[in-house]
C-alpha cells in the first residue's frame, strides 16, 4: 500500500494547476443515462473516483471513450444509445455513495432502476430518503429489499411540487436529472445552491431541459420528452482550489492557483482574511499569500453553500493548528467528521472536540510522525500539516487522496514541497 512522505517547513512558492470539479463531474456523467445521445464531457479530472463512476456506467451500457487532451483539459465521450442494465450492483456502488446518482436517471428513461444502497467515506450517516420520498412524489414504486433501492414508474415519472425538509445535494441531482424526462412542472423547494448543481443544471438545459432558477433553492423543471447530447466544459475543482490555498498560507509561501476562480471559494475568502491571508482574482485563477506576521485563529462553522463548504473543515483545521490564539470549528452538515483530530494531535496539535465543536489552541510548531487518513478530506490535512512541521511526516492509507486530488505530490513538489510518494510500502 502506497504512502506519502513529508518533510516540512519549506514555504510554497509557484503555480499550481487546478483540474475539473470531481463533485460535478459525477453528476454530469450520470446525466449521460438520461439520452441516447453522445455527451462530450471536456475538463474531467483524472480520479479514482471518476474512474469508479466509468466503470458502473460501462456496466449499464454506455460506452466510454477518451477524447483529445487539448486546451479543454481531460475530455470522455459518454453514449448511452442502448441500456443493458438497470441494476447497480453493490461490487461498484459500494466504493462511493456518489453511485446512487444513476437512480434517477435510469428511473425516468426506462421506467425501472435497482440500485444497491451506496457506500464511501465513513463521515457519518448520509442517508438516502430524501433521494426515494423525492421519487415517489413523482410517481415512482420504491422498495428497499436486500440491500438495494428498487425503484419502478412503468407509466413513467409525474412533474411534483418536492419541498427539501433539509438541504441535499445528492436528491437535489438525483431529483433535478429524473425531473428532467418526467410528464409535466416539478419544482423543487429548498434545494442546494452548490456551483455543482448549478453547472448540472447549465448542462441539462444544454441538452434540451427547461429548468428556471438556476442558482437558487427553488428549481422549476418542465419535463420533456427526450434530450440530445451536448458538450459541456465542468467547472473548476473549488475544493481542491481550496485545499492548496490553505496549503500555500500555511506553509507561508505565495502560490499562484490557475485555472480556477476565486468566487468559487468566496466564503473560504472572507474566513481566511482574518486569519491574515490575502486571496487576490488574477487574469487566471488567483493568487495566495500571508500579509506578514503569524496567521490569526478565527472562528469556522461549516453550513450549505453559500457558507463555508464541509469539505474543507479538516484543511482549515490543520491550517489553525499553528495560528495564534483559539479558533473554534463547528461542523453542522456530517456527524463524525472529526477523525482527523487524533491524528493531527499525534503531530502536536492541542485539539479538544465537544459533540459538533473543536476547539483548536494554535501551536508554535508541528511535529512529523506516522498518521494515517480515515477518509478524503482528512487525508489531504495531514498533507497541510505535514508540510509545516518539523521533521518527517509519513501519512499511510493514501488512496483515500487518488479520489479527489490529481497529482498532488507532483504540484506540490514543483513548488518546493519535499514530499514523494513511496509505492507499494509495507
């Protein structure tokens, strides 16, 4: 099993490219179900994860294929003319709860979906109600038996007013994507706001959806009967985007970020200025600095987008660990996604959680040890921690990391980071 070595204390200095949204590049190619029609997909990062989705929509019928690498990045061809399969098996599903994404759309477009309950990072319970009572007010037949979600509409979907009780953003998908073939108007109230289902929807209506309220929490759908292929060029990563923000300030380097855009990361923005980290637009991305002196603890709570993204709570708290002062980080979306802490406190970090709180009392240093990554994003803060403490860190379990970051030790390394990759380790 592959680990990841650490040597801190080097301030970043360059450029750091930064790849396709994985949170939106899953969505977008389950939406390949919904035509058999050829969707061009253009900016797709090279991931586990995305290679986990290829694999399970190949086993439904689509054929996939790599396009060119030009200046639209990565590029798959996705045609899903014949369906073989309406049954998502638990051997796939399993690796990543994103995989329940193919339930509404194998749903709407052929009127029977089976689809194994979904697995993925142990963060706590994510559960899929919201995805079947959605779909049932549209009309569908849903039974969980066996471990699988059986879902049937053999007169197909009908258009339904779906009010969220909270916000979701795999049933906001799921829902969107099915809505987009059912008879009539759905709307959908108090759904999520994400850049992702924003560039979900921007794709659809490209393929011939009528959707209104595009980037709002009420989403009115009119059903039509068919949708044809389109290209469509996925939005940049801004969890990545602001992984390695909060790797350049804290390493106390200035590293330029491109292709990207710092609306994206608006709320990491505001959060960071107080900590005395500049984030300034550029002609392609942006650029990460400290404005001088130590950073700053301020206070995080995590909420659905426009707010501070849960998927960069740990990042942030690694980040904390050495600021001067207090911070406290309030997680409000996942249970259990603090098991990062006793990792980051084996390194030196003084970290106390109380039930959905951490309070964070900055260090004046870190200190490398062997750590191990429980999950995606907490993985990637023992990087952020790593590259400030003194010593060697050695984080194990890494392919956690290939799901979500490209070549992470490749841009880190070409901004100075001593990092590198030890394969096949003990």
């Amino acid at each position: 099993m592959d680990k990841i070595c650490i040597r801190g204390g080097v301030p970043l200095e360059g450029v750091i490219p930064i790849g396709g949204a994985k949170n939106a590049t899953l969505p977008l190619m389950a939406t390949s179900l919904l035509t058999p029609e050829t969707l061009v997909l253009e900016n797709v990062p090279d991931l586990a994860d995305i290679a986990t989705m290829a694999n399970l929509l190949v086993q439904h019928g689509v054929a996939i294929s790599r396009g060119a690498v030009g200046d639209g990045g990565n590029v798959l061809e996705l045609s899903a003319a014949h369906i073989t399969s309406t049954t998502a098996p638990y051997d796939l599903v399993r690796k990543m709860r994103a995989s329940v994404l193919v339930l509404g759309p194998l749903l709407a477009r052929c009127g029977r979906a089976r689809v194994s309950l979904p697995g993925g990072c142990a963060i706590g319970p994510r559960p899929v109600d919201l995805h079947i009572k959605g779909l049932q007010r549209l009309g569908a037949e849903v039974e969980l038996r066996q471990g699988y979600i059986d879902a049937r509409a053999p007169k197909g979907l009908k258009g339904a007013e779906i009010a969220f009780p909270t916000v979701s953003v795999g049933a906001t998908e799921n829902l969107l994507m099915a809505a987009t073939l059912a008879e009539g108007e759905t709307l959908l109230i108090n759904a999520a706001r994400e850049p992702e289902i924003t560039d979900l929807a921007t794709c659809l209506v490209a393929m011939g959806a009528r959707i209104d309220g595009i980037g709002t929490d009420r989403l009115r759908i009119v059903g039509a009967g068919r949708l044809h292929g389109t290209i469509h060029r996925i939005i940049p990563d801004r969890i990545e985007t602001g992984t390695y923000i909060m790797a350049a300030a804290a390493s106390g380097g200035e590293v330029r970020l491109t292709g990207t855009r710092i609306d994206l990361v608006a709320a990491l923005v505001r959060a960071l200025e107080g900590a005395g980290v500049e984030v300034s637009a550029t002609a392609d991305g942006l650029r990460v600095r400290r404005r001088g002196g130590p950073l700053e603890g301020v206070d995080i709570m995590t909420e659905p987008y426009p707010g501070f993204p849960t998927d960069l709570q740990a990042q942030v708290m690694a980040l904390m660990a050495t600021a001067t002062g207090a911070s406290m980080i309030t997680e409000t979306i996942f249970e259990n996604r603090f098991m990062h802490v006793p990792e980051l406190t084996r390194m030196g970090a003084n970290i106390n959680v109380h039930r959905a709180s951490a309070l964070v009392r900055g260090v004046p240093a870190l200190m490398g040890a062997p750590v191990m990554a429980t999950d995606l994003r907490a993985s990637v803060s023992l990087v952020v921690a790593g590259l400030v403490a003194a010593g060697e860190t050695v984080i194990n379990r890494v392919y956690h990391l290939d799901r979500g970051y490209e070549r992470l030790e490749e841009k880190l390394a070409a901004c100075g980071a001593r990092i590198e990759r030890v394969r096949n380790a003990p």
